[in-house]
C-alpha cells in the first residue's frame, strides 16, 4: 500500500495480492480489464478494478474503485472503504473456518459409518476415492492408486456394471435427480459384496454440461443378507399360513371384524376376500358361546380349546376349537384376537359317539343281567319246587313245572347265544357253513320252540309258506338265530291276542322273508337305528322289552349272507320286517 501527504494529487490505495486471486483470474485479470499496459500516473486499482479476491467457496469481492485523492478530507473516505474490506476478508476468514468444520464432520459421519466416497471427472475420467472405499473391498487407498473409473470397474460385477452406467446416464440426461444402484463389488478375499451406490451431478461447464459426478459407497451386505432371510422367512410363513389346515384369524376386539383370515376357510364355502372386515359374530349361531370365549380372554389373556359352533356357507352347523390370545393395541393399532380355529367336528362326533356306546353298553349290562336273572329264577324256582314236593305234586302240575323250566331254558339259551354271536361278530371271529336249505322246516322249528311264549299273550302265529318250497344259501344255525329274532321280538311287541305272520315268497330271483305282528308300532325317527347294537327305544312301549343285541345280530348275519333287511312300521298298528336274500337252486344242495 502506497500513501502520500495530504493535498496533493496521488493514484489513491491499491489493496491487492496476487495469492489472493483465482489462478485462472490472475491471468485473465489484466487482459480483461486493460488490454494495455497501464499508463504512467494511472492508478494501479484502476488496472486491477473488480478482478476477485476468492473466499474458499470462490467467491468474488471487489477491489477498490479507481479514485484520485486530492485533499486531506478524503482520506477519511478510503479509511471507510478499507474497513469494508478488512470487514469482507474477515467474514470470508470465517466462513473458510465453518466450511472446514462442516468437512471434517462430514468426513467424521463417512468414515463412522463406513461409506466410501469418490469423485469422478468425466472429462478424464480420473476418479477420487477415500480410503473407506478402499477399504470396504479389502484394500489401503495405497495399494489401489492411481485410480480412475478402470479401478471402479475392475471390482464391480459384469451383470451390475451394465445397470450402474444406465443409471448414470439416466441421471447425467436429466431423468432421474441422482443416481442410485445397488452392486456388487469383489472383496480382495474372493467373496462379493452388496454395495449401494449413490451420486449425483455436482459440477457443470459454461454450457450447463455436467463434468463431474460424486457420490458415495455403502456396504449393505449384511441387511442384504437380512432382507433376504426376511424374505425366506416371510416365503415360509406365506406358505404354512396359505396350506395350514387350521384356520388362522386376526379380530379387531372391540368391533369384532375379521382383520386377517387364512384361505383354508374356503373348505367351509367363504372366500378370504368376503369374510375380510366383517363381523366375526356373523358366523357364529350361539351368542352365548361368543360371549363366553370373549370373557375368558379378557379374565385369561388366552384361551385354549374353546368350542364354538360355527355355520358354514352352506348353513351346516359344525364345531370350531379355539387356540387365541388377546394382543394388547397402541395408539395406534387396535387391540386384536389372534389364534386358530380347528374343526373338531368329526372328533367330537366320535367323542358322542364313544360317550352314547358306554352309555348303551352300561344299559345293555343292566338289561341282560335282568334278562338272565329272569329265566334263572324261574328254573331254580320250579326245579327247588319239584324237588321238595315230588311226594305230593301231582303229576299235571310237575309237567307244568317242567315245561316252564324248558321254556325259561330255552329263554335263556338264546340270551346267551346272542351275547356270543355279537362278541364273535365285534371280534370278527364269526364262522358261517353256508348250505342250500329250505326255509320252511326252520320255521316250524322256531314257532314250536316260541308257541308257548306266543300262547301266554293269546298270540297266533300264521305262516303263509308256498307249496313249492323256497330255497336259500345260508349257514342252518345262523338262519334259525335270525328266526328266532325276529318272531321273538313279533310276539313281545304285539298285543294280547294279537297275531304274527311270517310269510315267504321267491320274486326276481330273490327269496323274500317277511315276518308281520299287529302290536305296538316303531317310532319313525327310531327305524334308522333299531339295527344299532344296545340301541333299544325310548317309546314307552319298547322300554321294558329286549337286550338291544337281536336286530343288530340279525342285520350281520343277512348281511354275511349276501341279503338285506327292510323295516316298515306304523305307530299302534304294527310291524313288517323284510328279508331279501338270493335265490338258491334246490339241486345246488
């Protein structure tokens, strides 16, 4: 800085310093602005007026206007405009001081979280990289250098390299407002390694074209593999929740509406889509059972084997088992019902089933010990009866005795018989000798054993046999165990002074057995199950009658034989039971 005295002419203040300008500005200073060499007396600021003074973001500043000073009062002037500049550095000094903290922040934020960086000049395609970039792929910044877009390319895999240069260009058109890819980069150890690659245009030329491009690294390896086994796992559960057999629901607690269902509810008619958002309480027949779940979940928070019954699309009722737990909600989720729903149906159909057959066979016990009772006193009575009076019983009232202990004998021995027929049958140690046979003659048989039974009632028994005779397959012993049934149950069933007919008949090439009484009747939702074993009616009438086992016997056995068994009733009026069995030929015996 040059100062001369006060009141005279002088070129005024030059305040310059060539390290202070932009190196391309310090040659296109002068010639911008004086295409001559300076005159002699003129101003050096005039020569250099407006060429900048750059800050560390290359900012210009002016110098000082060109000026001529010639009195003292003025120098308070160029006093003012000094304190302007020294003002100006000091703001530029301060703000070259913040724009290196906020690098070395930056550069303290990268390296924590290990991001590479690079720069790379597309004119020469020299590219600038930290050394975390070097380091992510197992190398020091030494050992890659010099490096340059070749380096980039030697350690990115073919197939991502191809994508990577679309997506720059892409960005480098105006098509996208940054580039970002994800790669895979080769470690110096072999191995790849995901990478996310981000960058963006950061400097252009006069006419807009971008030059260079910057951006960074990042090693995403690791919540690749987590997205991965995510996806893994989401792919299995996807599946187990699309094939599970149960049915798996999410229920708002509150609203009761369907939030999530599995599609295994289409085996019950419903797709998922129309069963999602509504009311779980729709499907359900019995509000109490509802209720009931809902108030164990809130006293338990989970509830386990809860049976529901609930109605399919098709209006059947069957029995669900719930497995659910109450979610507690948020501010902002709602609290929910999460868990399974099994059908039971069938297994709780079987535990009826189970629990009805002990019931039965508890009574069946009861009633056979009754039945075998029965008989049993009368023999010892009438025997112990015979026996202390054979001196003074006359001989009409011993023949009675005798006959009334044959029949509660004979009483008794059918009892056992069907007892042993239906434990060989359960067992499946049945054996039959099927031979040609006429009926005829083992009717006779059966009606002279059961007369007497038939004549306590005042029962007639009438038989319409053709005179031709009839012939069937069927094992002799079986055959009588199946008369006897069946004209047994006839007479207790009918009425005093009833009648029992059996009737047979060939048709179609099929033998037609009939045996008809007059007596009570069957109720008509009891003739679906009167073949059951133990099962006995519970009409009045039915009660105090039978084991449960004769029906059942006599179905095995037609069925053993190739036959089948018809019942028709009408309630107070009578009873026809039907046996259709094949034909046989009477030389085939």
């Amino acid at each position: 800085m040059d100062r001369k005295a006060p009141g005279t002419k002088t070129r005024g203040f030059f305040v310059h310093s060539r390290r202070l300008i932009q190196a391309d500005d310090a040659e296109r200073g002068p010639k911008e602005n004086q295409q001559k060499k300076p005159k002699k007396n003129q101003p050096a600021n005039a020569y250099y007026e407006r060429t900048p003074i750059p800050s560390s973001s290359i900012e210009r500043i002016r110098t000082l206007k060109p000026s001529t000073i010639s009195s003292a009062d003025s120098m308070q002037t160029h006093q003012d405009e000094l304190s302007g500049i020294r003002r100006e550095l000091e703001r530029l000094q301060r703000e070259n001081r913040e724009l290196s903290s906020d690098r070395r922040r930056l550069e303290m934020v990268l390296s924590g979280a290990g991001a590479g960086t690079w720069d790379w000049n597309l004119g020469t395609d020299e590219v600038a990289m930290n050394k975390q970039w070097a380091a992510m792929i197992g190398y020091t910044l030494e050992e890659i250098s010099p490096t340059s877009l070749e380096t980039f390319k030697n350690h990115c895999h073919p197939e991502d390299l191809k994508c990577a240069f679309a997506v720059i260009q892409e960005h480098l058109e105006g098509k996208r407002d940054h580039y970002e890819c994800e790669i895979r980069m080769r470690h110096r150890d072999g191995r790849w390694i995901h990478v996310l690659d981000r960058g963006s245009i950061v400097e252009r030329d006069g006419k807009g074209r971008p030059t260079r491009l910057a951006g960074s690294h990042i090693d995403i390896t690791e919540r690749k593999k987590s997205t991965d086994e995510l996806a893994r796992k989401e792919w299995k559960y996807r599946a187990m929740f699309e094939n599970i057999q149960d049915v798996y629901a999410e229920v708002e607690a509150e609203s009761g509406l369907i939030l999530e269902i599995s599609p295994s509810i289409e085996r019950y008619g419903y797709s998922r889509e129309e069963l999602l958002h509504t009311s779980i309480a729709d499907y359900y027949p019995y509000p109490e059972e509802r209720l009931l779940l809902y108030e164990q979940l809130r006293e338990h928070r989970r509830v386990v084997d809860h049976e529901v019954h609930f109605r399919t699309k098709s209006g059947e009722l069957r029995v669900f088992s719930f497995t659910v737990e109450m979610i507690e909600g948020s501010e902002v989720l709602p609290a929910k019902i999460v868990g399974t729903m099994r059908d039971v149906t069938i297994r709780k159909r079987n535990e009826e089933q189970i629990q009805e057959n002990v019931r039965l066979k508890n009574s069946f016990l009861s009633t056979v010990s009754h039945e075998l009772r029965t008989p049993l006193f009368s023999i010892l009575g009438f025997s112990s009866a015979l026996l202390k009076g054979k001196e003074t019983i006359d001989s009409a009232t011993r023949e009675e005795f005798l006959n009334i202990i044959h029949d509660e004998s004979a009483r008794l021995s059918i009892l056992i018989e069907d007892i042993l027929t239906i434990s060989r049958i359960d067992a499946g140690n049945s054996r039959y000798h099927p031979v040609v046979l006429n009926p005829a003659p083992l009717i006779d048989d059966v009606v002279k054993i059961l007369q007497r039974m038939a004549a306590e009632k005042e029962i007639m028994i009438n038989k319409a046999l053709p005179p031709e005779g009839v012939h069937i397959t069927f094992d002799r012993d079986a055959f009588r165990q199946v008369l006897t049934n069946l004209v047994g149950n006839a007479i207790k069933y009918s009425l005093r002074g009833g009648s029992v007919v059996i009737g047979l008949e060939e048709k179609n090439g099929q033998a037609l057995l009939s045996v008809s009484d007059d007596g009570v009747g069957i109720p008509a939702e009891d003739l679906t199950k009167i073949f059951e074993q133990f099962y006995r009616s519970a009409h009045s009438a039915h009660r105090a009658h039978g084991t449960g086992l004769g029906l059942a016997i006599v179905r095995d056995l037609v069925e053993a034989h190739g036959g089948t068994i018809d019942a028709s009733s009408t309630l107070d009026e009578g009873s026809t039971f039907t046996l259709s069995l094949p034909a046989a030929s009477p030389s085939a015996g």
